[in-house]
C-alpha cells in the first residue's frame, strides 16, 4: 500500500478532505489519522516558518506521492508551493485533484 501526504489549502478546502479523511481509503486499519486537526496546525503555525517546515519533513518522509487537492485559492498558499516542491526534490508522485464545487448551468 502507498503511502500518500496531502496538500491542501486548510481554510477553505477542509470539508471536502474532511470525505477523503472518513473513506479509510487513505490508511490501514488501526492506522493513525492521516491528517492534522486545526487546533495541532495552529500550534504549529505559531512555532514559526522552520517549524511548520520540519513539520511537512516529517509527513513527507515514507510518502511515495503527494496528492494536491486544488480548490479555488490553492495555488496562492504558501505551504502547498513548498509540499508541491518539496515533493519534486525528493522524487514522489505528484497527483492533483480538483475539489472546487462545480454547478449545472441550464
């Protein structure tokens, strides 16, 4: 089973990871949550730049891909460029996934 980090834009695109994150399909039975709450990410967010940096090391470090989730604002989210090209430098997939909401037109 492949191990994948995701990047996404936490403030606006939550609710749709929120889906991927009940699926299962991300981990193993038993395994630990993929994802950082928002209360663990604003701890870290408040430790500074090198914090949140090692932080994104540590998640990228045993992953084989990195799926993007790109919502409307994802591009211009400073810690998404840095997992994007994190994930280059170290040689893993990269994978994006449209998650802004589309509606029908008549």
């Amino acid at each position: 089973m492949r191990k994948v980090f995701f990047s996404f834009h936490y403030s606006k695109d939550i609710r749709r990871v929120v889906q991927v994150r009940n699926s299962w399909v991300v981990r193993n039975s038993g395994e630990s949550q993929p994802f950082l709450d928002k209360a663990d990410w604003e701890t870290i967010k408040r430790s500074g730049k090198k914090s949140i940096e090692n932080w994104i090391e540590k998640q990228l470090k045993g992953t084989s891909v990195t799926v993007v989730l790109i919502g409307a604002e994802t591009a211009s989210r400073e810690w998404v460029g840095y997992e994007i090209k994190r994930s280059y430098e170290l040689g893993k997939g990269i994978v994006g996934i449209s998650v802004v909401s589309q509606r029908l037109v008549e």
